[in-house]
C-alpha cells in the first residue's frame, strides 16, 4: 500500500519547488498530500488541506490574519492549526510520515509542527538552516534535517535533484517505519551516560538484559536528558539508571552539556523507580576557541582534553558542594522508589587513581556534602569502586531491579 506524506510548506512562495517534490514522492510509489500553511499570498498550486482550513484549526480565519498581516500572529495561528492537523491525520492513519522546505521562518515553523508529532513518525526538514547549530530546530525529537545547499527560490537541475533525494529520504523512512511497540511485563530502563562511563554503561546494559530488561542510552549532554525524560512522561521508560549526572553539572558552571531545570525531577514527580548515581561530576565540559589550550582561569586546576576544542577542567570541592545542593533540590519529590549510590573511588574514569582529574581533596569534600545534603527518605549506598567498576555497576543494578520488583507488587 501507498505510504502517504504530508508535504507541510507555504504554497505561494514554495509551489513549484512543492509540486516537483510532490510528483518525485508520487513516482517513488508514495502519495504525497500538500498542506499550505502560507498567509499572504495565494497557491499556485491546489492544496489537499487549504491555509484556510489550517487557520481556522489554528483559531483564526484566514481574512482575519490577512486583513492585518503580522508574521509573528500569523506564525503563531498556522503551526497551531499545522499541528493539529497532522496529529488529527496520525491518529486517523491517513498519514505515514512529513516532510517539510523552508528559510529561516519555515524551518521555525514547520519544526515547530515537527516538534509536536510522536517519536518513530518518519521528519524530515529540507532547510537552509541545516548546515550550522539545529538544536533549536530539531529539540528532542527525531527530526532528521537535509541541507538544502541552495536558497529555495526555484528549480534548476541542481535542486531538482536536493528534492528528489529529500523526496527518497522520507518515502524510504516511510516505508520502513514500524511501530514503537512496549511491553508492559519487561520494563524498559532508561541509562544516562557520559564517554567517561561507557564501559559502565555497556556493563549495565548486559545485566539488565539477563535480568530480561531492555534499556535505551541517552547522552547526558543537554537534549539527552531531556529526551529521556519526555520518553519517562509518555511512558515508554519505566524505570531509571540515572549514571551521569555531568549535564547538571555544566548547567550550574557554565559548561556546554548543560540540563534544562527539570533534569532529575521527572522520575521522583511520577514515582517511578530510580537509582542515582553522580557520575561524571567531577568535570566541567567546557568548548575552546583555540584547540589544545587551557584557559587562564583553569590554569591552577587539573584538566584533561576530551577532544583538541572540548576542554575539561576538574570541579573543585565547593563546586561539589554546590553541586550536591543542586541534587537534593532536584530530588525534593523523589519520595520512594529512589536510591542513591555514591562511588568513593572516583566519579569517572577521569578521576579515579591515576586519571588526569584524580583530586582525593576534593572528592572527599563531596561525598561528606552528600552525606550531609542527601535528603533524608532517600537511601544513600556508599561503595569503595569508581564508577565504572563491574562490583560497582553491578550493585546499581541490583538495587535498580529490587526498586522495579517492589514497585510490581
């Protein structure tokens, strides 16, 4: 059967580059659907759902925002009536994936729309903006951004073929997509990590599998986080590893993996079960201008180089301190369900006996702040093994698969 895409784009200054993609999806076997979300000027091309209809899904008639034209309101209207179109059509079947082309406003707009829809529905933004930073853009979700290299102002043979291959991109995701499909009887464990806990992190992912346990790695840098934590609210994850910590970190001293404010309240808020480790704190991710150089003031602090522009300074005691504060403040509704696992030799593999960011001082600052500053319904464990010691995973995973066997009963 047809797959069908939604082609999401403002008709009156997109409709040539619009109708071109539409006959390249309708020849790779896919039955493209235009939606126009343009205010001001009127299609070329005859849209399968009008900028009329969008607007008014939006709450607004169209001769309303065309009567006093402001992109600001008109934005606003039409990625309100986009999203709620499309969720409509997701919901009904009659939609199998979106694909998207635009400028600076467009790729706003329409990933804005994108934002919105569920993970594993097939994105894809063909986008002027695509060659520089995109997390604005692309969020948490699972966009997938194509450069378009041109401005799209329209056809020639060069981006006749960007479309055509934009267009094989979303039919191929199209026909390929299966449904993210759970098992309520085998929770699934959501994993933060950080380079310097890999190892850890692949060791956990094989004892939860023996213990019948699917897990998903998330990056603790920013958006890795975040998405892990949409997921817990949609209840995909079940159940929390939470290993590395280090984007808190960056968030409180200026480093550039920083967390949202919600990071590491989600799981308390919902009750799920959760064991808390403060990996990776004993670093801040800090980005170079000038590669392989120290910046002056971190000359006095231990430091490594992740990579030659990714600078790592070790955290000192008082930034511990005031890191842990940060904890227990996160953690004030994580009122069961929660453990709290401290590593005392070492937070990495960067600070353990020998590593570049080994500071017996300092570490010992922090496990007494956590001693103090830990609140008091949640359980501390103290081992003497760094964090990416095998007795030391293996004892986060016990304590993790005795909160979910508890919880079920």
């Amino acid at each position: 059967m047809s797959k069908t895409i939604a082609i999401l784009a403002t008709l009156d200054t997109k409709g040539a580059e619009c109708t071109y993609l539409r006959d390249e999806i309708n020849r790779m076997g896919g039955k493209a659907m235009l939606i126009d979300i343009g205010v001001v000027g009127d299609a070329d091309v005859p849209a399968d759902i009008s900028n009329a209809d969008v607007a008014a899904k939006g709450g607004t008639e169209l001769s309303i925002l065309r009567d006093k034209p402001s992109r600001e309101t008109a934005s606003e209207v039409m990625v309100r009536g986009a999203t709620d179109t499309m969720l409509g059509l997701i919901a009904d079947g009659k939609v199998d994936g979106i694909i998207s082309l635009g400028g600076t406003q467009g790729t706003n707009n329409c990933c804005q729309v994108m934002q919105a829809l569920p993970y594993g529905f097939p994105k894809v933004m063909l986008s002027t903006m695509a060659s520089g930073d995109t997390s604005g853009y692309v969020g948490i979700k699972d966009i997938t951004m194509m450069f378009s290299v041109s401005d799209i102002l329209g056809l020639n043979p060069f981006f006749r073929r960007i479309l055509s291959n934009a267009a094989g991109a979303v039919v191929g995701m199209a026909d390929a997509a299966i449904k993210i499909e759970f098992d309520a009887s085998r929770p699934v464990v959501g994993i933060t990590n950080l380079g310097v806990l890999t190892q850890g992190s692949m060791h956990a992912i094989e004892l939860l599998a023996a213990r019948g346990y699917e897990a998903i790695v998330f990056h603790a840098v920013g958006a890795g986080g975040r998405a892990m934590e949409q997921l817990m609210k949609e209840g995909f994850i079940t159940a929390v590893f939470d290993y590395a910590l280090g984007d808190i970190t960056d968030a409180l001293f200026g480093g550039i993996r920083a967390a949202d404010e919600n990071r590491l309240t989600v799981a308390g808020k919902l009750g799920i079960p959760q064991v808390v480790v403060p990996g990776g704190v004993d670093h801040i991710g800090i980005m170079l201008d000038t590669p392989n150089t120290v910046p002056d003031e971190y000359k006095d602090r231990a430091h490594s180089f992740h990579n030659p522009v990714i600078f790592v300074p070790r955290t000192t005691g008082a930034e511990l301190v005031r890191m842990m504060e940060e904890i227990r403040d996160r953690l004030q509704d994580a009122k069961t369900n929660t453990v709290f696992i401290l590593p005392t030799k070492g937070l990495s593999s960067y600070s353990v006996a020998g590593g570049d960011l080994y500071d017996l001082e300092s570490d010992m600052v922090f496990h007494q702040a956590v001693r103090d500053l830990i609140p008091d319904f949640i359980p501390l464990i103290e081992i003497e093994a760094g964090a990416e010691d095998l007795a030391f995973v293996e004892r986060c995973i016990d304590e993790l698969v005795n909160l979910i066997e508890n919880n079920k009963a």
